[in-house]
C-alpha cells in the first residue's frame, strides 16, 4: 500500500504550520500520518475518510475539512486570548497542536473495506477518543495534548479538562455541530 508520507501530511493539513514549536510541529505530521497508515487509508483513498457515518452530504466535506477547520478555528481563538488576555505560546500550542491531533483515532475507528466506508473492527470498544490518545502517548505527545484527545467528545463530559482541553473541545464541537447543520439543511 502506499501511504501518505509527512511530507504529504504538511500539504494536505496546511495548518500545521500554526504550531510554532518545530518538535511538536514535526509531531503532529508524523501523528496524522501514522493514523492514516495504520487505519489503512492510503492515497487511494484517504480523502474518504469521514467526520460521521451520518454525515452523506458533500456539503460536510471529509474529515480533512474538519480537521483543518477546527485547528483554524482554535487559532483564532488563541490568537484573541493572546491579545485580550496574554495567553502564552506554549498554551496555544497545546490547543493548536491538540487540534490538529484530536481525531487521529477516527481513522482506526472507521475503515474503508468493499468500496464502502464503516466502522472498524474495534470501533465499539475503542472509539476514537480512546484509540487516538493511545496513539498520541505511543507518540510521546505531552500529557496535557493526550488529554486533549481522550477528553473530547462525550468520552471526556464527565471528566475534569484543563483550560487546553476545554477551548479545543469548544472549537470542535461548534464545528461538528455546524457541520451538522448543513447536513440538516437542504441544499438549494
């Protein structure tokens, strides 16, 4: 199979580049990469990848869009609490860097099989949340970015979440919501 290399990674995920510190920068390519290898989505078929099984409308776009969105979104919204606020950079690392990661695990638990995409084999045990922060700890993302990632979702309602965890968790959720929206709303 042939799969995306990091290279690849920094042309399709643009926003990368928003993570200022170089290690942590190189990290994330390398993280999304390694999701899309062992996923098994190569570049046949990586752009297929979803945001949501529910989500049949092209409006929504792929789990690239949302990706991409999110981690733009949290940059503009760190870039505001820098300016009113002071936010430092490492912060706003952590989210970006958080964003960029926060659905590596949609690529394990969803797969591509008969010209079809579905839910993995392990999906009803390890959702993405899950598999996505075991991933980013094999990684050796800092704790606060795995956290990030395990607390996302309704995996992490119930669970305490620093400041990091809390803005990315915002910017997802409003963009997974707005995502929803379109799909909602006829097209004209």
């Amino acid at each position: 199979m042939d799969f995306l290399s990091v290279e690849d990674i920094k042309r399709i995920y643009p926003e990368v580049n928003l993570v200022r510190d170089p290690e942590l920068r190189e990290k994330c390519a390398l993280a999304l990469a390694k999701a899309y290898e062992l996923g098994g989505w190569d570049r046949s078929i990586y752009e297929k990848a979803p945001i949501s099984l529910s989500f049949a409308d092209p409006r929504c776009d792929s789990l690239i869009t949302h990706i991409r969105t999110v981690a733009k979104a949290a940059d503009a919204v760190c870039n505001v609490y820098t300016e009113m606020y002071g936010m430092s950079p490492e912060m706003h690392d952590t989210v970006v860097a958080g964003a960029l990661v926060h659905d590596i695990g949609k690529f394990l638990e969803f797969a591509y099989k008969d010209g079809k995409v579905g839910h993995s084999a392990d999906a009803k045990i390890l959702r993405h949340p899950i598999s996505g922060a075991i991933l980013a700890a094999e990684l050796g993302f800092p704790s606060e970015i795995v956290h990030i990632i395990a607390t996302h979702s309704f995996e992490g309602d119930k669970s305490y979440k620093t400041i990091a965890a809390i803005i990315m968790d915002a910017v997802d959720i409003t963009s997974f919501n707005y995502a929803k929206s379109i799909v909602d709303t006829p097209a004209k």
